[in-house]
C-alpha cells in the first residue's frame, strides 16, 4: 500500500506540473533533433523511463498505475501498471521509435517527449506511428487530462474512445482501476486539503 500510495503521488505530482499549460518549463537549451530511446534506460512505468538521472515521460499520456490491480480472463489478479509497462517495453523494443522532447521541467529534470517511429516492412512500410497513440490504441495506456479533467492532447483522448469501445486491452477487464479518475480524485483531495490549511491560516 506504501508503494502504490509513493506512485500515485508521483503520479499526481507530474499532473501537478501543468503538462497541459507548460507554465514553469523551459523550452530553451532542449536538443531539437529526434534521438532514439538509449540503451541502458530504465522503464519505471507504462509511460516513462530513466536514463543518466533524466526522466522522459511520454507527453500526453498516463499509463496505469503501479500497485492498482484487476482481474485478468483466468481471474487472476495482476497489476495494473506493470501491464502498462510490459507493453511499453515491447512496443519500443520492436518500433525503435525515436523521441523529440516538448517541453522539460529543469526542477524535476523531466522531459516531456513525443516518440515516432517508421514501419520498416510489411503492408504498412514507410508509415508513421506515434507511440503514444500505439499504447492508447491497445488499451494500455490512456489519454493524460489536465486538473479541470480536459484532455491534454485531444487525438489521444479519441484514441482512448476508440479503445474503449472496442474493449481493447485493459478496456476488456471491467475492474480494471481507471487512472484517470484515480489521479482527480487524488487531485482534489490535495485541493481540498491546500485550502483547509490557507482557511486556518
């Protein structure tokens, strides 16, 4: 419970950054080129990853949360965000997608990034993916939404509808723990308690 509370605050706390405004980012200094995902980086969560202290987390996206669980189709219970993660990992295994960062928060030494990539064979060759939408698509990951509960990036939360409906991934499991709703009501919690301590204040 101690680790999935940590995650959830980790959670909220990249929401809190404003990823919807970028108000307190710097876009100054930022390599403007596409780079690949670097060898060596370690995936924390279904929508992030470390390397050399830097954080990268995908713009727009929230991935579910680790330490929440459902249950799967043998009614097995599992975790909700290393399901997310799994799929990040084998996305960007067999896409190499490369990243551009957006927007980077020097504070907390997190960047935000969008990450394409290009078919190289099969029907398909020369397409474009952004693996942001790859995730949304087959439900493991979901469109990040701003405190006001707007989507951060409007073709992500069609991506999410669209999921849905079709049941796609975690979409299938009707327990599964939604971290949307998770992260607003942890979100107005936190508001609720910031403005009992001004009140007494």
């Amino acid at each position: 419970m101690v680790t999935y509370l940590k995650r959830l605050s980790s959670a909220v706390a990249a929401f809190a950054l404003g990823i919807g405004t970028l108000k307190g980012m710097e876009n100054a200094n930022l390599p403007q080129e596409w780079y690949p995902i670097p060898k060596g980086s370690e995936f924390t969560t279904g929508d992030s990853w470390t390397y050399q202290t830097v954080k990268y987390r995908l713009y727009g996206v929230q991935s579910c949360l680790r330490g929440t669980k459902f249950k799967n189709a043998y009614g097995i219970s599992q975790d909700c965000g290393e399901a997310s993660l799994a799929v990040l990992i084998s996305l960007i295994r067999d896409l190499r997608p490369s990243c551009y960062t957006v927007v980077e928060d020097v504070a907390q030494r997190t960047r935000f990034v969008i990450c394409m990539a290009t078919i190289r064979k099969g029907p398909a060759t020369g397409a474009r993916i952004d693996l942001g939408t790859a995730l949304i698509t087959q439900g493991f990951g979901f469109a990040s939404r701003r405190a006001d509960g707007g989507v951060v990036h409007p073709a992500y939360g069609v991506a999410e509808n669209q999921a849905q409906a079709r049941k796609a991934g975690l979409w299938a499991f009707p327990d599964f723990p939604n971290p949307s709703p998770i992260i607003s009501r942890a979100l107005q919690a936190q508001s609720g308690a910031s403005n009992s301590t001004s009140a007494k204040n």
